[in-house]
C-alpha cells in the first residue's frame, strides 16, 4: 500500500500517519475490551506508523504490551508488543480503508457480539431530538490533517 492514511485523537492533540498496514482484526479479549471500554477492539497492524502531531501517553496493560492513548481527550489510539504496533481503526480518518478482516481471541467473545448486526435501528425524529441535533457544536478535530489545531473543550480547566 502507498497511500497515506491520517488519523488522530477526538480533540486533535495526537495525530498519525501510515502507508504500510498489516492485518486488520476485531480482537475479543478481556483486556481489550476493558481497554477500548467496549466488547471488542478494532485495531490494525502497521508497519511504518509515525506520530505527526503530540504523542499517545502509554499504559503497560501487561508485562509484554502497553496501550497508547490521548492524555487530554483520552481515546485509544494505539496498543504495542515487542512484535507490533497497531493503531485503533475507529482512530483513522476514513476507517473503512483498514476494515477488520479477521476476528482473534474468540474465547473471550461476549456472548451478544454475535447478535449486533441484528438489533432493530431506532429513528428519532421527535422535534425535541432533532432540535438536540441541531444545537450541537462538535469540539472534534475533523477527519483530516490541519496545518494546526488547538484543542476545543480544554478552556476553563476542563
């Protein structure tokens, strides 16, 4: 692959780039998803990735692996072994281009993974949500590189 991707944090504190991707997993281990606070960690293998803007603030999750993440907005952005790095593919500007291929450590696969696909989608259109809607004014860095970027939602030491 030859084409570099970007990607970053939600408040554009850290931002990466890559143009060498391995594999792309769904990984259902306990300590991923206590890592990601969800029930499965997408991740994705990279070969040449560099940090851009700032760096992740790193936790050792365990004695072989330790997982980068925003020390302002705190998503996770990356998880690294003696053998790997790999960034989170919800962290990568258009996520669809490194969409996961395979699924690792099924042991650990909570039981309503499987049925995800099948929930019923809810549409709220009451005028009170839509109005919600309307109002917001997002604080997120958006999906591609700046020049610059201040993070939002920092003021007033929040």
């Amino acid at each position: 692959m030859s084409e570099v991707l970007t990607g970053g944090c939600q408040c554009g504190a850290v931002r990466f780039s890559v143009s060498d991707l391995g594999r792309s997993a769904v990984c259902h281990c306990r300590m991923c998803q206590k890592a990601f606070g969800s029930l499965f960690a997408p991740l994705v293998t990279v070969k040449d990735g560099k940090w851009t803007r700032g760096a992740p603030k790193w936790f050792a999750s365990s004695n072989l692996a330790r997982r980068g993440f925003c020390e302002n907005c705190g998503p996770p952005l990356a998880y690294e072994t003696g053998y790997d790095l790999e960034f989170a593919v919800g962290a990568f500007d258009e996520p669809d281009k490194v969409a996961p291929k395979w699924q690792v450590s099924p042991r650990d696969k909570v039981d309503c993974y499987e049925q995800l696909s099948t929930l019923p989608i809810k549409n709220n259109s009451s005028a009170s949500w839509l109005e919600f809607l309307a109002a917001i004014q997002s604080n997120q860095h958006p999906d591609h590189e700046t020049q610059s970027w201040t993070p939002k939602g920092k003021e007033n030491g929040q």
